[in-house]
C-alpha cells in the first residue's frame, strides 16, 4: 500500500499559504449495507444544515468560501464553469437539495466538506500507478472523468493530482477519474482535504482530525 503525496514546486508557488492533510487507510469494508445508507443519509443531512452557517450572503458568489476559490482557479488555466468541489456542494445545500448516499467512504468526504467548509476527496490507492503528485498539467495527460464515455485530457498549466498513467483529479478537487475514484470494492484509500490561506486551514485541522475520529472509531473496517 505504500505511496507517496507531492506537492510540485510550481503549486507552492502559485498558492504558497495553501495546506494539505492526508489521510490513508486500509482494510476498509466500503459496501453500502441498508443501515449504512440510513446513517449516512443522516450524515449527509446534518452536514447540509451545517454548511448553511458559511451562507451568510443571499448572493451565492459573493460568500467567503466561495468568492475564494473562484480567485483561486482564475490562477491556473480551467475550463469554462470548473468549481471547486466545496462550490459545488454548497451550491447544492443552498439549494436544499437532498444528498443521497453514493458509498461510505464517498459519503463521508462530502459530510465532511460540508460540514467544515473545505474541499474534501479520496483516492483508491490500488489503482494508482506510481505516486499520488499535485502539480501543474503540461497538457494532454490522460483522464477519462466520473460519468463521461471518452478522454477528456488536461489542459496546459491547470492544477491537477495526477501519477504516472496520467491525471487522477483535475483543478484541485473538481472532477474524480473513472481509474482511480473510490469504489464499494475499495479496500485502501486515501483522503486529502485542501485549504488556500490560514483561515481555512484553521477549519482543515478540524476537519481532518474529525475525519481521523471517525476512522478510527470505526476500527479500519468501514468507512
């Protein structure tokens, strides 16, 4: 199971106040039994309610959280309408809308980033190939995202995590691979919270210890 995670120099550069916390794990059971999906419905219900303290301001760009991230992707080359995983839930828990369960470990990283507020995900180590790395893209490196039928590969000079086969999650956290996202046959992974500047770190070290309590109450068997 052993990996490494790499920050890139070119990423430090660009956000040199930026914070990473990884978290790995093994022996993981991340089936989704009929008492999982009810306890992680209520999870992911109370997590929704607790994002409702970052939306302060009716107008949705213009929360903290937000407002951030976006300056953070004008930095590096995107697509047209790429957010941040954060952006894309609290859009959702603005909204009222419902979170379904997907699998444990998937339910957990998203009631985790809502609750704090921070960009949360997880990666299946077994089917990394080589070491996890953040870095800046040269383009064209391989990535068939969540959903789609064909390659999408990345652009010149985006921020991706990417290994050896090429790109694992694009701008930052904003779209998951097919090869590497965590599935119910998981049994080691990874999670990485981000954050951009002190005052989200403060809520990352919460979360990440949160998310390290929950493992380990739960004994490494399932998420």
């Amino acid at each position: 199971m052993t990996k490494h995670f790499t920050v890139d120099p070119a990423v430090w550069a660009l956000f040199p106040e930026a914070r990473y916390y990884v978290l790995t794990i093994a022996g993981v059971d991340n089936h989704l039994t009929p008492n999982d999906e009810k306890e992680d419905r209520q999870r992911l219900a109370k997590a929704s309610q607790a994002a409702q303290g970052f939306l302060t301001n009716p107008t949705f760009s213009q929360n903290d959280v937000v407002a951030q991230w976006r300056q953070a992707y004008q930095q590096f080359k995107t697509k047209k309408g790429a957010r941040s995983s954060i952006e894309a839930l609290l859009k959702r828990a603005s909204q009222n809308k419902t979170f379904n369960p997907i699998n444990p470990a998937v339910d957990l990283y998203n009631a985790i980033s809502l609750t704090y507020a921070v960009p949360c995900g997880g990666e299946d180590i077994n089917q990394l190939v080589g070491d996890l790395h953040l870095g800046l893209a040269k383009g064209g490196e391989a990535f068939k995202p969540l959903g789609a039928d064909h390659d999408e590969p990345a652009l010149p000079g985006e921020v991706f995590y990417y290994d050896q086969v090429g790109a694992v999650c694009r701008y930052f956290n904003w779209r998951e691979a097919q090869r590497t996202m965590l599935t119910e046959t998981t049994e080691e992974m990874t999670f990485i919270i981000e954050d951009l500047n002190e005052e989200q770190d403060q809520r990352s070290k919460v979360a990440a210890q949160a998310l390290e309590h929950y493992i380990y109450i739960k004994g490494n068997k399932r998420c």
